[in-house]
C-alpha cells in the first residue's frame, strides 16, 4: 500500500509530521509508562477513563499507592489534576461512575483532584442508555500523552507472560488471601497503550479540553473549566501520525453536529489499500463497514489475520447487549462471507500451564483479547480504544493513533507475533505473509487438538469459534 492513502480526511485532527512513538503491549509496560510520566509532571496531568478504579495498582507489588492515592499526592504539590470519568445513564449508586459520590481528596479546591462526569450520547435510533464515553488517554505537560485501550481497573493489568494465576491483576477490594474460585473471575488479558510525543499531544489535549468543559456533570464548586496552553511540543521526532475519533451526533457545542467517524474512515481506507496482509486484534467483529472492507480485500487475494476475543464481556449486563448487537450483525455479515472466505483466518489465544496434580496434562485459561489494533501491510498501523463494532465505529467515544511508518508497523507485529507463538521474531516464518498465513492455521488446527487431550500446547492460537458467541468455551475447542 501506499503510505500516503492512509489518512482520515473528515476527522478533527490533521496528520502531523515530528512526533515520537512508543508503544507498549499489556498493562505492565503500560502502566508503568504511564505511572512514571505522571511522578514527573510538573504542571498539569490530564486523563479520560470509561472504566476505572480509584484503588487502582498501576505498579502492583511495587508501588504502594493507588490510582487516587498517587494522583492526590501530586495534587498537593501543585500539580493541576483533572480525571473525566464516563457516567453511564443506568449509573449504579455509590461507584465510581456516580457523579453524584463524593470521593476523599477531589473537588475540594486548591490541592485536590478535578473530577467530571460525562455522560454519552448515541446515533439515532439507539437508545441513549447504550452510549458509552470509551476513550483512554492521559496528557501530562503538554510534552507526553497516551492513548491506548486498557481501563484503569485491576483485572486489566497483566504481563506479557500472561499466567492463568495472577494475583496482581484481583482487585483491592476481594479478600485476601485470594480463594481459587474468585481468581477464575480474572483471567489473562491482552491489550496496548502507546506513548506519543511531539505535535500530536495538541490533540490528545484538545480532546479533553473540549469533553472537559462540556461535560454533564461539571461540579462547579470544586472544578473549572480547562484552558488551551500554548503549545510546548516541538517537531523533534521522524513520525507523521493522526489522532482519529468517534464522537456521537451532537455530543457537544463544539464538535461536528453529525459527529466523527474518523477512525472508521481510517480503517476502511488502510484495508481498502491493502495489497498482501491485513493483521487486526480485537474485542469484537461485527462493524459492516470494516468487515465489508475486510471481505474485498480477501477476494482480490490479501491475506487477513484477525486474533479475536472468545467470549467478550461474558456474562456481564454489557457483555449480554453485545453478544445481542454481534449475535444480529453477524446473522447479517455471514451471509456475505464476512467469516469464512478462504483468506481469512479468525483465531483467539489461551495460554497453559502444566497441571500440578496430573503429570504431562496441562491446563487452559482463555487469553481475553481487550486490544483495538490495525496493521495493514507492515505500514499502516493504528490502535486505541475503538473495538470493530458499529459502536464504536459509530457512535461510543473512541480515540486513536494512526502511524503510516513500515518500522513501527512492522516491529510492533513481529513483537505481537513472538508473544502468540511463543517462538523468535528472526523466524523466517513470520516475515512472508502467505507463509505466515499457513503457520497461523496450522498452529491452531494443532493446538485445538492439543487441548482436547489436555496436551502442551505449540503455541497460544486457537480457532476463533465464530458460531457461538459467549458460548461454552470447551465446546467451542472440542
């Protein structure tokens, strides 16, 4: 593909050149990025959650402090602190998510922490208790920013090892010490964050200036609105890269009265120039727009690969809604082969581990796959919190970063491909995506065989079992 092809043209945010890009895969690296980035701010420290908890452990067993606890200290040493936390319309008294719950420490003036609510609006004709603020992002100085997938809520750290026990990745608030049955409730899970520096943090910036100050609960009394400040960032670095969003239909005074849909639009161009291999992870697989783009690309002969979430927000009441939604889109997309076209290849991860009781049998856990990414022929690369669904491709408040450099591109896969496979990058296996494409299946076919017998695994890739969403996980192996 052409590098130039990949731009969104109807977003808020133009491609910049200068900037600086890492990007760190699971929570660990992320975290901890992000934990030391707030330790230096001298100035100001920005954030936008969908979920999040106040307890939170960005560096756990290293760092004492919680999310709230650490931010509250820099509050006292002058440091301007201001969190905007998505208020769902259903809000559950009490919580987090409550704007109506005074939390210790925030919106009590000078030295305490800024809190806001915001609650989401939706694209006609859903209903508005559906609408969800979904972005992830810190901005601190002026001089770094983040912008990733990962909410800040314990089950959502975990390391590249990804154990099916983890006890840093259980919550403050369960017991310890922590009983086998709660830590089934917290899985392996797979995510990234990126660190951006230079020009872009403008936009990451005015992407919360401009949710900040028009969000629905303000709480006047204890906050303020944000002020542009000028620019600190200077061009230093040799990417060009775009901030992409959604943002619903009339979200705000200032936002476009249709919305934005620029990371949809920066999906659908990047695929549609695809020429030898789409490469995708993600919670979900149900936009039309995207899949339809996806299927195109697989009938003039571009490989595709998508590493899938096997059962996404099982059980929970959001789960439930979007197994509904995927269940009814995917009714509609199979029809057109959206699935099962001889190019692409749908998989999902677990990882095990040698069974302590039995010997030579090993057990599964499920890797839940939470990462939003796009590679498209080693050259376009994006990821953030936008899933491939119509809602977020439509309508839920996402955030992007969108790089059209082959390096980063194609050092991000082959690191991504080294955790999967669980086998070097240098393999000359993974460079050639026909090759790779084989490899991917062929390691799947075996390692689903592998599990029926309770067998070590060749990898961590499975079949993606599409036909039963939030379905019984070994019956979808077996």
């Amino acid at each position: 593909m052409k590098p130039e092809t990949v731009w969104a043209g109807e977003g808020s945010y133009p491609p910049r050149t200068g900037n600086l890009l890492d990007l760190y895969v699971d929570g660990e690296e992320s975290f901890a990025a992000i934990y030391d980035a707030m330790l230096a701010a001298k100035s100001y420290i920005y954030a936008t959650f969908a979920y999040v908890d106040f307890d939170f452990f960005l560096k756990p067993g290293i760092i004492p402090n919680g999310l709230l606890s650490l931010l509250t200290d820099r509050a006292k040493q002058g440091i301007d602190v201001r969190l905007l936390i998505w208020s769902p319309m259903q809000s559950i008294a009490g919580t987090i998510h409550d704007p109506a719950h005074e939390f210790p420490g925030t919106n009590g003036g000078p030295g305490t922490v800024q809190v806001r609510w915001d609650q989401a609006k939706v694209k006609f004709p859903y209903p508005e208790s559906i609408g969800c603020h979904h972005q992830k992002s810190f901005v601190m100085d002026g001089t770094v920013a983040f912008v990733g997938g990962i909410n800040s809520y314990q089950p959502y750290w975990d390391t590249t090892s990804h154990q099916p026990v983890e006890d840093r990745r259980i919550p403050k608030s369960i017991p310890r010490p922590v009983s086998d049955f709660a830590r089934q409730g917290y899985p392996p899970l797979h995510d990234l964050f990126a660190r951006i520096q230079d020009p872009c943090i403008e936009d990451v910036e005015a992407n919360f200036r401009e949710r900040w100050n028009n969000a629905t609960f303000k709480h006047p009394q204890g906050t303020h609105d944000a002020v542009a400040h000028p620019a600190i960032a200077q061009p230093s670095g040799n990417l060009t890269l775009q901030i992409t969003r959604t943002i619903a239909p009339r979200a705000y005074p200032t936002t476009p009265y249709n919305g934005e849909t620029s990371i949809q639009e920066s999906y659908a161009r990047a695929i549609s120039a695809a020429e030898k291999l789409i490469y995708f992870e993600d919670q979900y697989y149900y936009d039309a727009v995207v899949c339809e783009a996806i299927l195109k690309a697989a009938q003039r002969g571009v490989k595709i690969i998508g590493l899938l979430c096997l059962q996404p927000d099982d059980g929970t009441p959001v789960g439930i809604f979007d197994q509904a939604l995927e269940a009814i889109n995917k009714t509609r997309i199979d029809f057109a082969g959206y699935f099962d076209h001889e190019n692409i290849g749908l998989f999902s991860p677990m990882t095990a581990a040698q069974d302590t009781v039995i010997a030579d049998q090993y057990q599964y856990s499920d890797i839940y796959v939470h990462a939003k990414l796009l590679i498209v022929d080693d050259v376009f690369m994006t990821l953030g919190s936008a899933n491939i669904s119509f809602t977020s491709m439509e309508f839920h408040s996402e955030l992007n970063v969108v790089s059209n450099d082959p390096v980063v591109a194609r050092t991000l896969r082959k690191r991504l491909w080294e955790e999967h496979f669980q086998r070097p990058q240098t393999d000359p296996q993974l460079d050639d995506p026909v090759v790779a494409f084989d490899l991917w299946c062929t390691d799947a076919g075996q390692n689903k065989e592998a599990r029926t017998f309770f067998r070590k695994p060749f990898s961590r890739i499975y079949p993606f079992a599409k036909d039963a969403p939030g379905g019984n996980l070994i019956q979808n192996l077996v």
